[in-house]
C-alpha cells in the first residue's frame, strides 16, 4: 500500500498498525462515510469526534487533545503549567502565542500576557509606545477614546470613574471629569481620607479628609513663593506662617467677609494698609476682671473708640496705656494712674476740667536750667474773667485806650467777648488823683489835674460772653460758670 499510487475505496473498517514506519497517501483516502483524507490539499475531516492521546473531554485524569463535531476543541496538559497550545511565525523558533494548563495565556512573543491570576500584562519595546488603545465607531475611521502608553502615561477623552460617587451625592467613589476637575466622595463625616500624598516611605504628605480637613507637611505656594517678598504669591509654611507678596502696594493681599455680602469686614493691602469694619483686640481686656490686660479697637454702627487696659497687681504710674514716638524721641504719653505727658501743643474745642493747672517749664536761670523745673499756678475764681492791663501817660492830665488795640485784636471784638466789665486805674508816677471810665470798646483815664503828666497802670476785666459759654456742660442758660454742680 506504501506504494501504490491508485485511490483506494475502503467501506468497512481501515486499521494500520505499524508503529516502525509511516503511511503514505498520495492522493485522497476516504475511509467510510466518517473520516477523508485529502493529501493534495493536507486536510482531514471527520463527521465525528476526534481525539489525539486521552480523551481530554470525556476523562479529566486524560492528557490529549479533543476536537468535538460540535466545534469545540479541549486540550489536556499534565500539569498547569504545561503548554496547551503553541502558535509560532513561519521561519521562526519563537513562540508567539502560549495558552498553558492553567488557562494563562501570552500572546505576540510575551508583550501581551494574561495569567492564571487574572492579571493582563501589556508590553511595549519602544519607549512611550501604546501598549492600548480604544476606540469609538471601530477600529478603522474611529476616533480613539482612550491610550496608555509603555511609560504609564493614560489618556482618556472621557470621564474616569471609579466606583458610584459620580451617579449623585449619596454615593462614594472618585472621578475625574474630561472638562477638567477631580472629584472623590466618602461616607458621610468620613475621617477617611479622600487624597493622600507622600515622599517615598511616607503616605501622607498630603492629606485630605472627607470632612473636608486637610494637613500639608510642608509649604503651600500658590502663584510665586512669596517668602521674603520675592514674588508674587501666597505662601503657607508651618514653620514660618503666612506670607503673601503683591507688587502693586494698594492691592490687597488679604480679604474677610460676612457670609452672603460682598463688601470685605476687613482687609490688608501689600503697602502695609489694614481695614476692619469691627473690633479689634490684643491680649484679654475684660473689664468685668481685675487680672487681665490687653487693647481693644472697638467699631460699632454708633462709635468707636481705643481701650487699654492693665492688671490690677501691676504699679499703675510704672506702665504706659498710650504712647507716641518721633523716632526715638517720647512725644505724648498716657499712664494708667491718669498721667498725661506732652512734648508738643494741645488744642481743645471743647472745655477742660481739672483738679489743678499750673505752668512747669525748665527753670530760666542756666545755673537752674539743668536739674530744676519752674512751676506757677492758674489764676482761677467762680466766673469766666478775662484780664487786660498796661501802661499808659496821661496828656494835659488825660488819656484814652482803645481795648482791642492794647489787645492786639481786631475793632469790635472786645464787646462781642466781655460782659460785666469792670476797672482800675492807679497813678504810678504822681500822688495826683486819677480815676477812669469805659465807653463801648474805650477805657478812658481822667486825673483830678488837668496839667497832669503821671504814668497810669490800669487793668480792665470782662467777664466772657462769647456762644462757647453758653454751649459748654459747666455754665449755666444766662454763659456763667456753675460753681456748684451735682456729681
């Protein structure tokens, strides 16, 4: 038969058993009506089954292949690990599609690989290669949706999402939106963190919890590093604190608000500028205590006003509640046993009430001047007096002072201002005597010698009138001095 070129026609049974050498077709064989074997084209087919060693699909303890009529094909190995099914290229020793016993399976020479695990591996050689891509609307004409290349590098042109937190508010899980934004969502008061960060061997760098806390191990810098001025930014650094940096002076770098108004309760620009629209203190000022002490600024819709206030254990003439500088120079000083310093001028439009009132200034003699002060008291009495005095000749034994010129004031004010007036004249040169008279704004001074030639002292008081007089707290309806108020 080995070399008979002839078709044979077999009806029944054909066995060969000749385990020593081949069999050879030349042409075709059909063996019944079940099994044909076409040489020419090196096809067999089989109405039925096939098995090649055990019957891998009936016997699970089989190694073998079997190829079911039903178009399924089962292989058996010995061990999981063995190979199943081998696929290489024409020409080529390397296999390039593996599936083994244990249903791993690699294809294109190991660059796409799916273990018994469940892992799939993907390898590209080529440096920022694709090892996947998807597309939309197939894969020719399609636009691609997604890419992840051999560095690690992942492109998506959609959402990414992982778990349910995207369906609405009650779910949990993490998404990143294609129009930009990244979101995570946990339980409800979660402690858990929705972000962590690190360094290699520490997870939480950066931490941010779902309650919306988060905690930074290092600095935070938004814009340029602002520290040190250097740039435009903002800079939180838990060793140093908050630093903010603007060129342009006026622009604030700091705002507070009110929640639902867009007016700021308080700002602070980068030339140094700071606005608040209500209170501000240092320290614990409680006026209810006795042992506390710090400033307060307080700003209501009504007033405002600076309180300072010290603990009551402390010297009172020994600690300063205001004080103003000119460089290193003292110029103004409040101590809080009431002592008022000033270097420079006062004005008051108001009235002025005090205990006492003296002058003090450094003692004019030089010998003096050094190591002594010079002090005298007010002049004061029950009634708002003013005083004019001078000196004056008498000519063919008369004379005539026109008040607001001795004054140095302008002509009329010396009626507006006085009221109540009254005189005295004394004859300083002479024993003759003289006596005086005053007529509008003009002190006139007579001597009983109309030849007299004496030098005359005289003094004028008024009593003052002016509309302060009437509008301050301490004189009565008529202008005058209330000498003995309530307390």
């Amino acid at each position: 038969m080995a070399n008979n070129r002839e078709i044979s026609q077999f009806a029944g049974l054909v066995t060969v058993n000749d385990t020593s050498s081949d069999v050879s077709i030349g042409a075709s064989v059909t063996v019944g009506t079940g099994i044909t074997f076409n040489a020419g084209a090196g096809t067999a087919q089989f109405a039925g089954n096939a098995t090649f060693g055990g019957d891998a699909d009936a016997d699970i303890d089989a190694e073998g292949v079997y190829l079911g009529a039903d178009g399924k094909i089962r292989a058996r190995a010995s061990s999981g690990s063995a190979y199943c099914f081998i696929g290489s290229q024409k020409g080529s020793g390397t296999s390039t599609t593996v599936i083994n016993g244990e249903g791993a399976a690699t294809f294109a020479s190991g660059k796409f690989d799916l273990d018994a695990n469940g892992r799939l591996n993907l390898r590209n050689d080529i440096s920022s290669g694709q090892i996947l891509q998807c597309y939309s609307g197939g894969w020719t004409g399609g636009d691609r949706v997604a890419s992840i290349l051999s560095t690690g590098v992942a492109t998506f042109s959609g959402n990414v999402n992982s778990g349910d937190g995207y369906s609405g508010v009650s779910g949990t899980g993490s998404w990143i939106q294609s129009g930009g934004g990244v979101y995570t969502r946990r339980a409800a008061n979660s402690t858990d963190p929705v972000f962590q960060g690190g360094a290699v061997g520490a997870i939480d760098n950066v931490n941010i919890l779902a309650s919306g806390a988060a905690t930074f191990s290092s600095t935070i810098i938004s814009g340029g590093d602002a520290g040190g001025g250097a740039n435009d930014g903002a800079t939180l650094n838990g060793g140093s604190g908050v630093s903010a940096s603007y060129s342009n002076g006026p622009s604030s770098i700091f705002r507070g608000y009110t929640t639902g108004t867009s007016t700021p309760t308080f700002k602070v620009t980068a030339a140094g500028d700071a606005t608040f629209a209500g209170d501000v203190g240092t320290g614990n000022r409680d006026p209810a205590a006795t042992d506390t002490r710090g400033v307060r600024i307080a700003v209501d819709s009504l007033n405002g006003g600076v309180y300072t206030q010290a603990k009551s254990s402390a010297t009172p003439s020994a600690l300063i509640a205001f004080q103003a500088l000119h460089g290193t120079n003292e110029k103004f000083k409040v101590l809080y046993n009431g002592t008022l310093t000033s270097t420079g001028n006062a004005t008051f439009d108001g009235s002025l009430s005090k205990g006492s009132g003296s002058f003090k200034i450094s003692h004019p003699l030089p010998a003096l001047t050094a190591t002594h002060n010079l002090v005298h008291s007010f002049i004061e009495g029950p009634q708002a007096d003013l005083i004019y005095s001078g000196m004056v000749t008498l000519v063919a034994g008369k004379a005539e002072i026109n008040l607001d010129t001795a004054a140095r004031m302008t002509e009329g004010t010396f009626l507006l201002l006085n009221t109540n007036l009254r005189r005295f004249v004394s004859n300083e040169g002479g024993w003759t005597a003289v006596k005086s008279s005053i007529t509008g704004n003009v002190l006139t001074v007579e001597a009983q010698d109309n030849t007299c030639t004496d030098e005359v002292f005289w003094t004028v008081i008024g009593e003052r009138k002016d509309q302060h007089m009437f509008d301050t707290e301490w004189t009565d309806e008529n202008g005058r001095v209330i000498t003995e108020p309530l307390k």
